[in-house]
C-alpha cells in the first residue's frame, strides 16, 4: 500500500509571495490532517479535513488555508509568506476512528527568504 | 498553552539498557495518546497508543505506561537499540483527529 505523498520536498519562496502544497493520503482514508513543525515547537496543528469538510482548525492566521478534493487528496495554502513560514509542513491521513494513528508523509521543506 | 510537554528535549542511553521517554499533559479531556518516531528528513511514524481506560500497554521493546490522576506517560524502550535512535514525540487526542504534540525528545542510544 503507498504511504502518504507529499509534494514538493523542498521549497524556496520569497517573502509575500503564496504557496501551494500538496498531499495524497493512503488509500481509504478520508481523513487529511496538516502540522508545522519548527525546531523547538514540535508539531503544531494546522487543520483537518474530513469528506471535503474542514473539521478541526489550529490556531493559525487566515493566510493559512486548506481544502480537501473527493477523492481525498487535500492542498494547503499560504499567501503573503513571512519568514517565519519556514518550516516542515507536514500531511498526515488516517482513518476516521478515535485513537486512529496518523499516518505522515515526509514532509515539505518550506524556506521564506 | 502547551498542553502536552516534554520536558526532557534529550536523552542518551547505554545500548541494551531501558530508555524511559516521559510525557505530561494537562487537558483532561484527552482520551488517547500515542507515541512517534522520527528519524531526520522523515515524517513521524506511529508507534504504540494507549486508551484513557488503560494504564499500560506493550508491544515488543515498546511499552507506554499511562497514570491519568497525575496527567503523565511514560515510554519504557527495552532493549534499548542503536537504531532506536530517534526524536521521541508523545501526542494526545481528545476527538477525531485533532491531536496534540508535543515538542520532542531526542533520544540517543550509544553502542
């Protein structure tokens, strides 16, 4: 079974300019969570979507969004990029238990300059 | 608000013997928790949960132990392995898929 795909691994943007990251999820799970992680935060929440539905948002600012296609494949966004946008965005898919792990990709390496 | 703390950001341990990752968390509504491995340039993959009506499970060297009056888990690694070598995150969840990090324990285990 394929894992969870990310797209790109690396990428370098200027600031205020927007981005778009993407993720395929494993087959069968409806269910897309977004993080960011930078050295010394751990992983912060960013939002999960469920069937197209954003379910839950993390205590970000608007400039970050996401959605979720019906074949589960979620995109997320970042316009007017800041410096301190740079960091590990990370995809993970899951199916829709409590307590389902979260299955993660290896990330997109985002660097703001 | 860090709801889920790992205070230790690293730990080294000796091969073959016990390494004990610890993990405190303060939002009593949480009902699962998990932990993950990371190695560099990876995503974290899950390795062993542990339900709020338990207090311990175990698979293999693995075993998370849960004491919910004091809002602490632990991970015992036993043997600990070279390849164990790893960033440590405890998680917490307390609805579909909302889950809670922490920020990371490095754990370094020395042959």
């Amino acid at each position: 079974k394929a894992g969870v795909t990310q797209t790109p691994r690396y990428l370098i943007k200027t600031r205020g300019q927007q981005v778009t990251l993407s993720c395929s999820p494993i087959s069968g799970h409806r269910s897309v969570s977004w993080y960011q992680q930078t050295p010394g935060q751990g992983l912060q929440f960013l939002f999960e979507y469920f069937s197209e539905t954003q379910r839950n948002k993390g205590n970000f600012p608007g400039r970050f969004s996401g959605r979720q296609f019906s074949n589960s494949r979620s995109e997320m966004n970042v316009s007017t990029l800041e410096l301190g946008d740079s960091a590990l965005y990370l995809c993970a898919s899951s199916l829709n238990n409590i307590g389902s792990p979260l299955h993660f990709g290896n990330g997109t390496r985002l660097t703001v300059t | 608000d860090q709801q889920v703390k790992q205070n230790s950001p690293s730990l080294s341990v000796q091969e073959g013997r016990i390494s004990i990752l610890n993990c405190d968390y303060t939002n009593s509504m949480f009902d699962y928790f998990l932990w993950y491995k990371k190695y560099p340039a990876e995503g974290p993959t899950f390795l062993i949960s542990i339900s709020s009506i338990k207090d311990k499970n175990e698979d293999g060297r693995f075993t998370v132990f849960l004491n919910k009056s004091a809002k602490h888990l632990s991970l015992h690694i036993v043997p600990s392995q070279p390849g164990d070598s790893a960033v440590y995150f405890c998680a917490a969840t307390g609805g579909y898929q909302k889950v809670t990090f922490g920020t990371g324990t490095k754990l370094q285990v020395i042959p």
